[in-house]
C-alpha cells in the first residue's frame, strides 16, 4: 500500500498514471468527495502491492532497508541492481511488502437518544471485517447495582456476520459525567457490587457479549484499592463465566501519578488481573484546550512505554482517535470550544478554504489554517494516513496487542484499508 502525498500542480489522473492504478480505484479506496480538486498536503491511499520510493540525497540500500523495515540485499535484488551500486537521486525503487502480524481491533460506537442512528449501523458494518471487538457506549451503573443499557438495534447481527466480539462498556456516568460519588459507592458497598456483577453476567448472556470491559473514571484517589479489589473480584466471576475481563485506563507517565483522572488507575493490578486493556493515548488537544495534535507520537510513545513497563504488551491497546479539532483563534481558556471533525470532513474543509495542508513531523499529524466568512482565524488537527502508519509503526515496535478507537461514524476509510495492510485483524 502506497502513501501519497499531493503535491502542488499534481492531478489525480497524472498520480494514478504514475504508480500503474485507475483513477476510480483511487476514488473508491479513499471515499474522494472531489476528485478533481485535490488539496496540496493531502494524503492519498494507493491501492499496490508493496509501495514505491524515490531515492533522495545521500540514500543507499542500506538506508533505505533501515528506514522501512527491510533487507538492504532484497531490495537490490527485487529492483534488479546491484547491492553496493550508488542510487541516482530521483530513481523508483520498489519495496515489496512485509508480513503482516496479528493485532486486535476495537471500536467503541456511542449511540445519542433512543435508537442507533442508521448512519452508526453503517458505519459498523463498513468497520466489521476490520474489528476484533464492537464497543456499544455505554451500560450506564446505577446508584442501586443496576444497568442502563444503550441502544444497539441491530448491533448483535453486524457483529455475528462478523465474527466481532461484543464489549460490554460499563461506565459510572451520571447525567453524562463521570461521577466520582458513583464510584465511590460501587466501590465500597459490597452489596451492591455484587447486584451490579450479578447484572452484567446476565445482560452478556442475554446479548450475547462476550467481554465485561469496566471503563471506570474520575474515581476518588482514595478509591485506588478499592477499585483493585473491586476488579479482582470481578474478575472471579467473570471468568468462571468464561468471559474475558478487560479496563480502560487514563495515559500516564509514572505510578507516582497523581489527579482526579490517574490516581485510582494502577497500570500493574490492571495488568495483572485484566485480559487487556485500553490506555486512552489521545485528548493532548480537545476541544476546550489549546490548538495541537490530539495524540502527538511523542507523548504517546511516552505513555505506551511506561505502560509496557508495568504491563505485559500483549494486553496493551492503543487508543486512538478517528476526529480532529477545528479551533476559533486567538484560543483563550474558558472560551469557545473547538469543534470535532472527521479527517474527511477536514479535507473538504481544507478544499473549500484554499487552505494547504501542512505536517508536523515532531507530532506525526495534520494540520491546517484558514480564515472564515467572519473573518475570524482557524487551526484544524486532524489524522491521515500518514499519522495513523505512524501509529501502526508504533504497535509493531512495541509488540503491543493492537488498537482501540474512538469513535466510529466519523469518516476515515484510509485508515481501515491501512489496517488491512498492516495487520491480519484477530477474530474470535
């Protein structure tokens, strides 16, 4: 699979007729809404075999095999040269794909109101033979041990066509908050622990999930033990019901670290008693913080290598978003909120503004400015398929156990054909 990157004066007739593809196999792959206007710094997805590189200044064979994860004696030989020859500045070298292996993959799906959107449904088909798990958002706890279920209409077909597993979410969400009062009483009250656990064993029986995943926040520091003591006992049960236990936790640095999202996530029990869990590497930039990157590589390196430190790697999934931010400048704190956006939706936007896209290396994503009808400044962060294989790269290094998103239903088939690329998707 090939990334493409537009450059200035570049049509996508002169693009498929440089790497041998039809103009409407590119369309198709990359959902292009215009086809005819493409926006310079815009990432195109090239459906081949392998990908292309054209050598640059200072490269060898052995560079190149470095920087891409191959045999510097292959790629002499699968372009017919010589191993030790130099390389012409502007020369097409072939590199042909590597192995792929295999990695998990999550997707949570927030329904709003009564009813899965249509739209949602379709977005969860679309993303099924890409998924290992479906994560309907959320079973909801209630003060009493009980369950608020969410919507999930046709949800349990899709996932069985699929052979997708089904996440069972349970959150302590109180009028769409987090509660640390909630935590506090499912917590420490063993009575009601036990009517909320005697609930969730029946609901995955009676829908047919298969993995009881506790994505617990905002807990009171002092609940940290509790909460260990709470999963282990989950986990007893649980898993006499041969189901798999999994826990979504906030992205730290350290087990020294400290705050109202943190303190009560400890990365080496979840290790322990969890089959897998979700580190939630994104949200550097959200949308009542400051203009970046909502998940910079650097700090995500950063968490997933503390993580790994204290948790097998085989039970990390990385979290990662599918939306970028669209910010109203000057940012001031307490202002106006950013809006979230789809990485399709930022090109369109991208096309409309004349705006050409920009990346940041340093940060592995996408980013653009524009001014709208008012006059008033903008900064968009988005994903591409650039930052996504920067993320697959990072999964590899790290022999992590795979990737979790949030959310479906904002539009991003590169990174479904990338996944294809890069991975054979666990099913269960």
């Amino acid at each position: 699979m090939q990334i493409h990157v537009v450059q200035p004066g570049q049509t996508l007739y002169g693009i498929a007729e440089a790497y041998g593809v039809n103009m409407d196999t590119i369309t198709e792959a990359n959902q292009l809404s215009a086809p005819g206007r493409l926006v310079i710094g815009q990432t195109l997805v090239i459906p081949i075999v392998g990908q292309y590189y054209w050598v640059q200044q200072g490269d060898s064979f052995y560079s190149i095999a470095q920087r891409f994860g191959r045999k510097a004696r292959q790629l002499a030989e699968v372009n017919g040269l010589a191993l030790n020859q130099p390389l012409q500045i502007g020369y097409r070298l072939y590199l042909p794909p590597v192995p792929r292996r295999q990695a998990e993959v999550n997707a949570y799906l927030e329904p709003r109101g009564e009813e899965v959107s249509q739209a949602l449904q379709n977005a969860a088909a679309e993303a099924a033979p890409e998924l290992t798990y479906l994560a309907p958002f959320s079973f909801r706890i209630k003060r009493d041990g009980s369950l608020q279920a969410p919507p999930l209409d046709n949800l349990a077909s899709i996932a069985a066509q699929n052979r997708v597993t089904l996440m069972l979410v349970v959150t302590n969400l109180e009028d769409a908050q987090f509660s640390s009062e909630l935590g506090r009483i499912i917590l420490n009250d063993p009575v009601v622990q036990d009517r909320l656990l005697e609930n969730i064993v029946a609901e995955a029986k009676r829908l047919n999930f298969r993995d009881m995943h506790f994505d617990l926040e905002f807990l009171r520091p002092e609940d940290r033990e509790a909460y260990n003591a709470f999963l282990r006992k989950a986990a007893d049960i649980i898993h006499k019901e041969g189901f798999l236990l999994s826990t979504a936790l906030a992205p730290k640095t350290s087990a020294s670290q400290t705050g109202a999202w943190y303190t009560a996530h400890d990365y080496k029990m979840h290790g322990q008693v969890a089959d897998f869990v979700i580190i939630m590497t994104y949200e550097w930039g959200y949308s009542g913080g400051p203009p970046m990157a909502v998940s910079p590589i650097g700090p995500v390196r950063q968490v997933l290598t503390y993580a790994a430190s204290e948790i097998p790697p085989g039970k990390i999934m990385m979290g990662q978003n599918l939306y970028g931010y669209d910010w109203t400048l000057p940012y001031a704190a307490g202002g106006e909120y950013a809006k979230a956006l789809s990485p399709q939706a930022a090109i369109d936007l991208a096309r409309n503004r004349n705006a050409a896209i920009q990346y940041d290396y340093k940060a592995q994503a996408p980013h653009f400015d524009y001014t709208d009808d008012a006059g008033r400044q903008h900064k968009v962060w988005f994903e591409d398929a650039r930052s996504i294989q920067a993320k697959f790269d990072l999964i590899k290094e790290l022999d992590l156990r795979g990737i979790s998103y949030w959310k479906l239903g904002l539009p991003f088939p590169q990174n479904w054909l990338l996944i294809e690329d890069n991975f054979n998707v666990v099913k269960k």
